[in-house]
C-alpha cells in the first residue's frame, strides 16, 4: 500500500507540474501574440504618421488635392488605430503610457498642426512658407518616430523576456517528466521485486512444499520469515504439516503396536498349545498305545477299538501342530528366519528354492513379518498361480531387508482383487516398509518387499 500510495503521488506530481507548465506555455504563447499584435499595431500606426507627413508636403509642394488622399485616410484611421494599440498595450503600465502619449503627440499633430495648416493652404497657399512648414513637420514626426522606437524597443524587449521565462518553463516540465518518468521506472522495479521477493516466490515455495506434503513427504517446511499474510500463510501450513506428521507417526506407531501385540498373542496361544494340550494330547496318545499292549489276545476288537482311537488322537495331535505353527511358528522364535523360510519351503506343494543371506537375526516384528510374506506368496502360488517353481531370496543390504518371492505361474496377480496380499501390505506398512506386485499376464509373479531393520 506505501508502495502504491508513493507510486500515485509521485505520477500525480508529475501530471501537476506537466499541466501547470502546459498552462504557464499557454499564457507564455498568448503574450507573445499579444507582443506580436502590439508591434503590428505600432507599425501601422506610425506608418498613418508618415501617411500624414508625405501628403501634407506633397499638397504645400504641389497645390493638388490628388495628394491629400492619403493624409486623409491617415486622419480618419488615426484614432481608432491609437485606441487600439493602447488597448493591446493596457497589461503594461509603462507601454499603456507609451501608447498614450504617442496617442496624444499624433492627435496634437493633427489637430493643432496639419489641419489648420492645410486649411490655410486651400485658402491661399502663397500665404504659406513651405520651408518652414516642412521643417516642423519633420521635427514633429522625429518627435514621434522616437516615442514609437521606444515602445517597439520595450515591446521587444518583453516579448525577449517572455521567451525566456516559456524557455524555462518548457525545461522544468521536461525536468519534472524526465524526473517523474525516472522515479516511477524505480519504484516500479523496486515495487515488482518487493512483490516477488516476498509475495511470489514465498507462496510459491509454499505451493511446492505442498506438492511435496501431498506426495508423502512430511518433513516438508518453509521459512516462517514472511511478513503479514504471507507469514500467517507460511507458519499456517508448518503447523499444519507438523500436525500430519505427528499423526502419521502415532498412525504407526499405534500400526506397529497393533501388530506386535498380535504377534505376541499368536506366540502365547502357540506355546500354550505346545506346552499344555500338545503334552497332554501326546501323554493320553502314549496311554492309549499302553492299553493296547495290555489288552490280552483272546480280546482283539478291543485292542482295535484302542489302535483306531489312538490314531486318530495321532492325527488331532499332527493337525494342533499344523495349526500351532500357522498361528505362530515355533522354529521362527527358535531358529531364525532362515531355518523358518526353509520349513515353508519344504511344507509347500510347489518346488521352492531357498536363498537367505541374513547373518545378525532382524528384530522380532521384521522376522514375523517376512516370515508371513512368504507363507502367504507360497499360499498363493499354491492355489492360483499354478507354477511349477518358486524362487524365494532374502538378504539384508544397506540397513533393510529385502525379500523377493517369484514363480513361474500364469501372473494376473492383483492385491486389489482378493489375492490374500491385502492383509501383509497393511502388515509391511506398519513397519515402515514397502511392498510392490509384479504379474504379467503368463510371465509369473513376482513380489517384492523391503523392511527397514531398526536397532535392537
């Protein structure tokens, strides 16, 4: 708004000063056509002065009336052309008395000279002495001839001077545009890099940060430096993106947490089945075959009775096993991901090949995680891919474990249509990892995953 506000005085200024030297011009233009009248004026007056003189003498030379013509037309132009130069003359004190006099010299001349002389002359022109006639007619004449060198002189004297004054004028309105033009350029370019410096680029550094907070990245800030809205703007959208990222960091810390609780009760009902009905199922299991051996001969159907009951305990007991270790494996808590990636293997109906190159253990949550991953790829390529090789790689590199699971199957996999992957990209999310499904339709699939490996 200062900016603005200075920018519209100083061309407001500018435009002030360009009409007062327009109008100073105009007035400057008018008095010289003034001086320009009253010189015009003065000359055709004194020209009727010597209209006056020459007919005068031509009449007392010659005695001829043809002669007094143009004495009087000069008598009969004299007062109205006397006025007028006055009234040209009347903005000057000094011209308007100059014109006066001259005005009176040549009224006097006429009236008290020229007419009673010419009279005499008509009546008898023997009576009148030529020679000293002219000689007064010519000092009279002298006489005005000065006056009018005079007014002429001082007349072009102020219209000199008034050329002088519209000369100055006509510099300082090219001093005050120049000027003006000058210092509106300035503040216009000071005024456009305020305006980039602190409104544009901030709020497109904003914009771009925003780019960046939508696409993920919420560690995305800008400077809180701005000034006025712009500040409020730029401290608005990091309070507003600290927010997201604190969110996002409860969202998974609490995903994390949900997901090692339920670990941690997968593990418990694990070892409470192996521990507790397992041992009770195998001790009733050996009971059972005791009895059978106790049983005497000559009572076959009961031994038979004992041997059907005895296996089909057999077989509950390898199914509560089966289901022990789908619930949570064993031998991942006590082996490790390898040994446990190599159990899937062999349990699988497909032909896997195994490589694991891990040689510190991963945390707890990571093993679980990669351990499901597999089981549930294995699944899969079980029962839709119809493939005849599965090719399982797991290998820690650069703080993360990398796993990838790839078949030679029919592909067409997709985690959005049901295929079972859903639940492991929630599970792989939750640690901060990431999960990706290649599957061309009759070139295989192949499922990638990294988890990032946070010190135990």
């Amino acid at each position: 708004m200062i900016a603005t506000g200075l920018l519209a005085v100083m061309i407001g200024a500018t435009f002030a000063v360009l009409l007062s030297s327009v109008a100073d011009l105009q007035a400057m233009e008018q008095r010289a056509q003034q001086s320009e009248d009253v010189l015009v004026a003065a000359n055709r007056l004194e020209r009727l002065v010597v209209d006056l003189e020459t007919g005068q003498r031509g009449f007392l030379l010659t005695g001829s009336e043809e002669f007094l013509q143009p004495w009087l037309q000069a008598r009969a132009a004299f007062p109205q052309q006397a006025t007028a130069l006055e009234a040209l003359v009347a903005g000057s004190a000094e011209q308007h008395a100059r014109a006066e006099r001259l005005d009176q010299a040549g009224t006097s001349y006429l009236h008290e000279y020229s007419e009673p002389l010419i009279a005499a002359a008509r009546r008898d022109r023997t009576s009148v002495n030529v020679q000293a006639a002219t000689e007064e007619d010519k000092r009279r004449v002298d006489a005005m001839r000065t006056q009018f060198d005079q007014l002429l002189a001082a007349e072009g004297q102020l219209a000199v001077a008034r050329q002088d004054s519209a000369d100055d004028v006509a510099r300082r309105a090219i001093i005050a545009a120049a000027a003006g033009l000058t210092g509106s350029v300035l503040l216009v370019a000071l005024f456009t890099w305020y305006l980039n410096s602190r409104i544009l680029r901030p709020v497109r550094r904003t914009a771009a940060m925003a780019g960046r907070l939508a696409a993920g990245d919420l560690g995305a800030r800008v400077p809180g430096r701005g000034v006025g809205e712009i500040g409020v703007l730029q401290r608005s959208f990091n309070t507003m993106a600290a927010a997201v990222e604190q969110g996002r960091r409860e969202l998974a810390g609490s995903r994390v947490r949900i997901v090692a609780a339920a670990d941690r009760a997968r593990q418990k009902i694990e070892r409470d089945l192996h521990d507790g009905t397992q041992q009770r199922l195998v001790s009733l299991a050996l009971q059972l075959r005791a009895g059978e051996a106790a049983v005497p001969a000559e009572h076959p159907e009961v031994r038979a009775q004992l041997a059907d009951a005895a296996h089909e305990l057999t077989t509950a007991l390898d199914e509560l096993r089966e289901l022990s270790r789908g619930i949570h494996p064993a031998i991942l808590t006590e082996g490790g991901l390898g040994p446990a990636l190599k159990a899937l293997a062999r349990r699988s109906p497909v032909v896997s090949e195994v490589a694991v190159e891990v040689v510190d253990r991963p945390p707890e949550p990571v093993e679980v995680c990669a351990y499901y991953v597999v089981s549930e790829a294995l699944a899969n390529t079980a029962k839709h891919a119809g493939a005849s090789t599965v090719w399982i790689d797991a290998r820690v590199s650069g703080g993360h474990l990398r796993l990838s699971v790839r078949d030679d199957g029919r592909g067409g996999a997709a985690p959005d249509r049901g295929s079972g992957l859903t639940g492991l990209a929630d599970r792989v999310e939750a640690l901060n990892g990431t999960i990706s499904v290649s599957s061309p339709v009759g070139v295989g699939t192949t499922l990638l995953v990294d988890l990032p490996i946070e010190p135990r």
